[in-house]
C-alpha cells in the first residue's frame, strides 16, 4: 500500500496563552501564566501512532511528541509558554498505513514585543505609553507599533482620539507613521490601537491593546525662556544688592 499523506484542518487543536501584561522583548519574552499542552490524533481512532511531532510554522522549529500508553495520541507540553510560542503548528504522525498531519494552533493577544521601554497608563497593564519624541520643528518623526500576537493584529492609528488623518506631512508605510516635517499642529498622542480575535472553548475573544507615543515639537523661540529666565534672575539680584547697600547707608547715617 501506498504511503497516504492527509491534511485535515477540521480537527484543528487550539490553544490560548493567559497573559496578565503586555511587554514583551527578544531578551525577557513575556511568559504565559499556566503550562499549554498540544495534542493531536489520527482521524480514525482506531489507528496507532509510531512516530509523531510538531513544527512551528513561523520558524520551522520542531519539537518531539510524546504518545499515549495507547499511542492513539501524541503531545507537547510548553511547562512556561512565552508569546513567542503562540501561532500555527503542523503535527506530523507516522503510522502504519502512512503519515497524517493536522495543523495546531496557539493564539496569543496583541502585546508590545520591543527593547523600547513602555509604563502602563493609569494602571492598565494593556494600555501602555512611550517615552515619547521630542524633535525639532520640520524634524522627521518615525513612530512604529512593536506588536505581536496570533492571529496578526490589525493595527489602527489615532491622533488625540481621532482617527489620524494624512496629509502632505503625515503618511504611513506599511503600519509605520512617518511625520516628514512636524509642526506644531502636528505635536500630540499618537496611538496604535491593535486588535485581534480568536474562538477558543466556544467563546469568542477580541483583543484589544493601546498604545500612546506623545510627539512634541520644539518652539523655534525656545531658547528666549531660559535666557528671559537668567536676565530676570540677575536684576533681582542687582536690586536685592541696590537695596541692601542703600539700607546700610540709612542705618549708618541715622546712628551718627
């Protein structure tokens, strides 16, 4: 008999990472707070599993199985799943009559995946901020959303709650916002608003993640304050000194 090679996605395991923050980088992935366990079967539960594994489709890292006493199952337990273990799995089984294949899937929420620093915006730990981008007027401003999670997020971008609108001087790449020469109308918060949805145990989630890069743009004038600041400062200081000479020279003149 010919080996037979069968695909069938209608068996599709999924899986949901509990997540309680949304920073996440290359260095300190952010983890899942329980173990995941995927699983997979041949259709016909009658047939055996010799062999079985699970290829990530992102990076085709594949991890062994392990099967059931009646090895009419085979498993993968992530005992801490980080996000970046989130998204497709191919689970390869090798059986008497033939390889079957069935894809898996771990879904994650959107989160921030980036070395850039972020804090949480009154307390919740989905809505983060910036440290924001201070530049000079006409200065070319790049603002990018870091996120990451499975599905994809579908990003969307405002400006001070409004939807961004483009202009000669505001465009996007991609889903990166690019200020080719601010001006002061253009300083402001930015924000990435990422969503994504996914069905998981018969419930449908979506998933929601913001986050806010403040621009603000520089006075050409600016420099005038701290200058105004200092020369204020030292004619206090000379009339302070004008007044105390004038007053030791009454208080000399009235002893005499």
């Amino acid at each position: 008999m010919k080996n037979l090679i069968l695909i069938t996605l209608a068996l599709a395991q999924k899986n949901a990472l509990t997540l309680i923050a949304a920073r996440s980088s290359e260095l300190h992935p952010l983890h899942a707070t329980d173990p995941i366990t995927i699983w997979c079967s041949p259709d016909n539960p009658q047939v055996v599993i010799n062999k079985a594994s699970f290829t990530r489709k992102s990076d085709n890292k594949t991890f062994e199985a392990t099967l059931s006493p009646t090895k009419k199952n085979a498993t993968y337990t992530f005992g801490s799943p980080s996000v970046k273990d989130a998204g497709e799995y191919k689970c390869e089984m090798e059986t008497p009559h033939g390889k079957v294949a069935h894809s898996v899937f771990i879904y994650s929420r959107p989160v921030v995946h980036s070395h850039e620093h972020f804090t949480e915006h009154e307390g919740h730990e989905f809505h983060l901020e910036s440290t924001g981008n201070t530049v000079e007027k006409e200065e070319q401003v790049t603002l990018t959303c870091p996120v990451f999670g499975y599905p994809k997020p579908v990003l969307k971008w405002t400006k001070d709650g409004a939807p961004l609108a483009l202009s000669n001087s505001i465009r996007m790449e991609g889903t990166t916002v690019i200020l080719s020469s601010p001006d002061y109308a253009d300083a402001g918060i930015y924000s990435c608003e990422a969503v994504n949805e996914y069905t998981f145990n018969g419930k449908t989630s979506k998933m929601l993640l913001v986050v806010d890069k403040m621009v603000s743009v520089k006075s050409e004038f600016q420099w005038i304050y701290p200058l105004a600041v200092i020369l204020i400062t030292l004619l206090l200081l000379v009339l302070i000194i004008v007044f105390c000479e004038w007053r030791n020279k009454k208080n000399s003149a009235s002893s005499k």
